[in-house]
C-alpha cells in the first residue's frame, strides 16, 4: 500500500445552512477543510496510507479540525502549542449570475508559525509521495520557508505541489515569487488552470499551459485541470487528455482536492500517468456530486465512472 503525507494549513469552514445568505443565516456547517488535508483524505479514500501534518492551537477549534481528519482514516499528527488560533474561512455558495462569497481570517492561524524542526523529518521523507500547496505558503514567510525545506529535503520520495492560489491571502506577483522558489524540488505539479494564467502569467489552453511549465522548470509530470473537469497530463513530451464527465453538480467545493489525491494515490501505487488522470477525472466528478468539500464517496464509486470513461484518453 502507497503512503501520501500532505504539510500544510486546515482552516474551519463555516458555511450557511442550505445556501442561506451568510448575513441571514441562524444556522452553520463547520468542516476541517485545507486542500493538504482534503487530498490527504481523497487518497486515503482510494486505498493509500495518509499522514496530515499541520500546527494547531490545543483548543477547541484545533481539537475540531484533528478529530474531522483523523475520522476519515487519515493519520493526524499535527504539533500542537498551548494557545493560538485556527484559520477560518465563512463560504458562501452563489448561482449564477451571482458568486461564491469567500471570506477568510488565516494570516494568524498557528499553522503560519510552523518550522521545519517541529516537523518528524524522517517519518516525511519515508512516504512515497510528500504533498504541499501555495496556500500554506502564502500564509507567512516562516510557513512559506517551511513548505520548501519540506520539498527539499524529501529525497526517494515523489514531491507534489499543487498552486492552490488563494487571493484572500496574496496577490498573483507575491503568490509566483513565493512557489517557484519551490519548482526545483517539485517532481509532480498539479494546477487548476485559471492559477496558472493568474500566478505564472501563462497563457493557452491546458494542453500548452502544461507543455510550457514542463519547459520552464523541468517537472517530471504537470498536471492541468479545468473548471469543468477537463484535465491533462505531462509526462516525457506526451499530453494525455480527459474530457470532463457530466454530472449533475450538488457541490464543487472538493472537486479538485479530490482530483488530486485521486491523482497521486494512483501514480504512487505504479499507474501510468494516463491512468492516473483517468481516475482522477472519475473522482473529481464523483466528489461533485456530494455536499462539502470533503472527498465522503467510496473507491468502489470511482471505480464505477472510471470504468465508464474506458481507454479513449488523447496522446499526442
């Protein structure tokens, strides 16, 4: 069995009761979700060992977000310091024409105090693939030099980076000067393709953002995703391509944590990278169509859209 650590920030999510207006609401759903510990929980759901490192306050709150992630199955073992706070994020779900509202407090979390030292090294650079994301790092410049100590020194193991842009927290020229410090130690870089264009400044459609980031900073494997669930993979020169798969759309706030984990779990247990992104693509759909943003659906239920989708994936 493959074993995925994920480092970084879990914020509480606090969303209004069946899509209420934040301002009218009386009611509230609280859910422990960061896109480290959300991928974490996708792959432990596919049939990986998972490990979630992180840095909570030992309070409530921090108590809270263990508990959500370690009920998944996922191996929770965050440093824990007597006092300090946890990151909020209050989302608010819009239909068109109208927008999400997403509103967060993190800049304090005590996850944006994590070093390098508080972390069990040994254990991180023994998985077989080490996950990080550009959301912890632009939390502060200690969890920022963090991230990348952890890419650095996993060596033997897969490292994955996942752009994960968060304009709450930075802006698009802060967000590149902070994650390409980390490129050199990334193996695998998944991106939704709207944070490629804003944080890189690349231009195209997901087959040349991906060709264009293998060539600007020697990744393995790029992995692009739309919005829609289209997605592509680079490996070795060759795109591999997936259309999106139609569902109908209860939720996609876990969409592309779930990609990801789907993602790696599969890459990590020896698929081809075309096969990983056909499952990927499957578990990103299947995750759409359950409320929240974490990844409660069944390996036997990807495995069902999966089987669907069949080998017509595009090589080229």
């Amino acid at each position: 069995m493959s074993h995925v650590v994920a480092v970084g920030e879990t914020p509480l999510r606090i969303e209004p009761v069946g899509r209420t207006r934040f301002e009218m609401a009386d009611e509230a759903t609280l859910v422990a979700s960061g896109i480290e510990s959300d991928v974490a929980i996708a792959a432990r759901r596919m049939g990986a060992d998972a490990t979630w490192y992180s840095k909570l306050p030992a309070t409530p709150t921090g108590r809270r977000i263990s508990r959500e992630v370690r009920q998944f199955g996922v191996d929770a073992d965050p440093v824990t310091v007597a006092d300090g706070t946890v990151g909020t994020v209050v989302a608010e779900t819009g239909a068109h024409p109208r927008s999400d509202v997403t509103v967060t407090d993190r800049a304090d979390a005590a996850a944006a105090t994590l070093e390098p030292g508080e972390l069990p090294m040994d254990d991180i650079q023994a998985a077989d693939v080490v996950f990080c994301a550009g959301s912890t790092m632009a939390l502060s410049e200690t969890a920022a030099e963090t991230v990348s100590a952890v890419l650095r020194a996993t060596s033997g193991s897969t490292t994955a980076f996942d752009l994960a842009f968060e304009p709450t927290l930075t802006t698009p020229e802060q967000a590149r000067e902070t994650v390409t410090r980390t490129f050199e130690s990334v193996d695998v870089l998944t991106a939704r393709a709207a944070d490629v264009r804003r944080v890189l400044d690349e231009d195209g459609q997901p087959q040349q953002l991906a060709h264009a980031l293998a060539a600007a900073h020697d990744f393995e494997t790029v992995v692009v995703r739309r919005a829609d669930g289209e997605a592509v993979v680079w490996q070795d020169d060759v795109i591999h391509d997936r259309s999106p798969v139609e569902t109908e759309t209860v939720d996609a706030a876990g969409d592309h944590a779930a990609f990801v984990g789907a993602f790696l779990e599969r890459l990590a247990d020896g698929d081809s990278p075309d096969e990983a992104l056909a499952w990927a693509v499957a578990a990103g759909a299947v995750a759409r169509t359950v409320p929240g943003p974490l990844f409660s659906v069944t390996r036997d239920e990807v495995a069902a859209v999966r089987e669907e989708l069949g080998d017509d994936a595009t090589g080229y």
